[in-house]
C-alpha cells in the first residue's frame, strides 16, 4: 500500500502562481518576493517582461516532485502479526522408571506413559504461539532441557529425544519445582506457570517438594500437576518387571497445585491428558488483543532524484539555448 504521511502538504502547489499574482498586483512597490526557479527577478523599479514571467512545464513538475517528496511517501507491506504478550510456561517431565508402564491406550494399542506424554504433549506445546516454554526433565534429580524460549519447535524436539532412565529411575519431585522456579528469576511476575507431570511420589532429590513448594508461593509462581497413569494393574515395567499399578502420590500433586493457586489433573487415558491442556488454555487465557506490525518503506529520495534530474535537464537545455542566441 502506498501513502503519504502528510498529504495536505498538496495544498501548496498553487503557491507559485498564487505568488507571481501578488507580484504582478504590486507593480508600484520597489520590494518584490521573489522565488528561485519559478519567477523571475523584477528590477529595483518593478520592471520585468511579463512575457518571461510564465511558469514553465518543468518548473511545475519540479515543484510537485518537491511537495511530494516533503509529504513523505512510504510504502506499506502486507500487516504482520505479532506474538502476544503471552505466558511463561516451564514443562517439567517425568523420565522415571515407572514411566516405561503400558497401560496407556493409544491409535488401539497400549503404550508406554512416556510415549503417550510425548504424543500429546508436543501438539500442546507447538500450539502455544506467543508462549515462552521451557523444558525440565527429572528422574533421580532434575536438569534443564531448554530454557525459556519461543521456539517452540526446539521444545518439542527435545521433548522427542527424551529416554526413560536419562536422568536415573528415581522421582525427584522437589528438585523438578525448585529448578523449575529458578529458571523464573529476575521474569516478569506476570502469568509464570509450571505444568508437572509425573506418575509416582517424591523418592529422591536434594530438595523436599515441601521446600521447593515455598520457593513457589513465595516467586508467585502457579503450579499445575498432572498425575499420569491408569488404575488398573495391567501394565508392564522395564525397570520393576511385572506388572505393577498406580504408585502416584495425588496427595502431594493436589497440595502443590492448591497452595500456589493452581490445579490438580489426573491422566488416565489419552483424552484425558488431551482434555487437561485444552482446559489450561481457558484457565491461563492470552491477550484478546491482536497486535500487528506493517513494515514501511520510505520512498521521499525518488522525487528527489528526479528533481536533481530534471534541474540538470533544465540547464542543459538553457545553457544550449544560450549558445544559440550568442551564435
């Protein structure tokens, strides 16, 4: 789209003539306004030739490409969207042992609770455009992935390249929230939230989940837990052999998710973990308003160029007419 900035800059063009009438009204007075390039110079006593006081054809074309150039012409590309202003959001992932369990049902079969995590939760994270996430992965302790970016394709990636018993078999719940709020220093305090899946209890770690709990309240930070896992026992562990259940402490996860103003969500099947993120987007919103960004290219040297062309016209056709007259 091509526009002026300020177009009632236009309303200059009859200036010239507007100032040669004036003129030419005020033959009596000695003093003349005078204007370089369009008029020409009247004597101390008024005299001129009215017949050499007409505007020429490139006087009016170097004048309107002067006004144009003066009310800044610009081009405008096509609107370009921009991120919202939206959450910061740290994933922290359980790669414990338990998680190797298939008891999860998915495209009709049974799969490991890793599996299905992935499956799920990379569709939420490559949706969250606008979003900062990160990436915490614990087992026997805690480490980070990736940190906050909106990248989230990278998130998803490493997500993918997740294994089971990466970080050992154990479960350090503590240790998994704790990094997880350090990685939020010196953030806004504004919408900060860490989503922790699991499905076990706190066997591990240098920091208690009690502990790590306080560090959250005290950042502002909400955490919403997620326990992974069916009731019934007919899943297989690599790492336990035989089939095992359930050993998910929901009593902690609904204390950490309750003290800091989040929510407590069971995952037992996949649609019950697709439904849980569908119902984080309507608990943590993002800005309704759109923001969008259009380039803009300034275009005021091409009038001028052509002025300085034209001017350099103008000379060479007086100079050779001058030669002219003297031959």
């Amino acid at each position: 789209m091509f526009e002026f900035s300020w177009p009632w800059l236009f309303i200059l063009l009859p200036l010239p003539m507007l100032l040669m009438l004036f003129n030419q009204h005020d033959k009596n007075t000695h003093t003349r306004i005078r204007i370089p390039g369009f008029a020409k110079q009247y004597t101390a006593q008024g005299q001129a030739s009215q017949a050499k006081h007409k505007l020429s054809l490139f006087d009016w074309l170097i004048w309107l490409l002067l006004i144009s150039a003066s009310a800044n012409p610009s081009w405008l590309d096509e609107p370009i969207s921009l991120p919202n202003e939206g959450r910061e959001i740290m994933l922290a992932v359980d790669l414990s042992g338990s998680m190797t369990e298939q008891d999860m049902a998915y495209n009709g079969q049974y799969v490991d609770r890793l599996t299905m995590v992935k499956a799920v939760l990379s569709d939420f994270i490559e949706q969250r455009q606008g979003d900062r996430l990160g990436l915490i992965l614990f087992g026997d302790t805690a480490f980070l992935q990736t940190p906050l970016t909106r990248d989230v394709k990278t998130v998803s990636k490493m997500l993918s390249e997740a294994q089971i018993g990466l970080v050992g078999r154990a479960t350090a719940i503590g240790d998994a929230l704790g990094l997880s709020v350090k990685r939020f220093a010196d953030k806004d305090k504004s919408n900060r939230i860490v989503v922790l899946l699991t499905d076990g209890q706190n066997t591990a770690g240098n920091l208690e989940p009690e502990q790590a709990l306080l560090l959250a309240r005290e950042e502002g930070i909400k955490v919403y837990t997620i326990g992974v896992g069916s009731d019934e026992k007919r899943g297989f562990n690599l790492f336990n052999m035989g089939a095992v259940g359930s050993s998910l402490d929901e009593t902690l996860l609904k204390h950490i998710a309750e003290q800091t103003g989040g929510l407590y969500f069971r995952a037992k099947d996949v649609a019950g973990l697709q439904q849980i993120y569908v119902q984080l987007d309507e608990l943590e919103p993002l800005s309704d308003d759109e923001q969008t960004f259009r380039p803009q290219s300034a275009l005021f040297y091409i009038p001028l160029l052509l002025v300085l062309v034209l001017v350099f016209v103008k000379t060479l056709l007086a100079s050779a007419r001058a030669f002219k007259e003297q031959n």
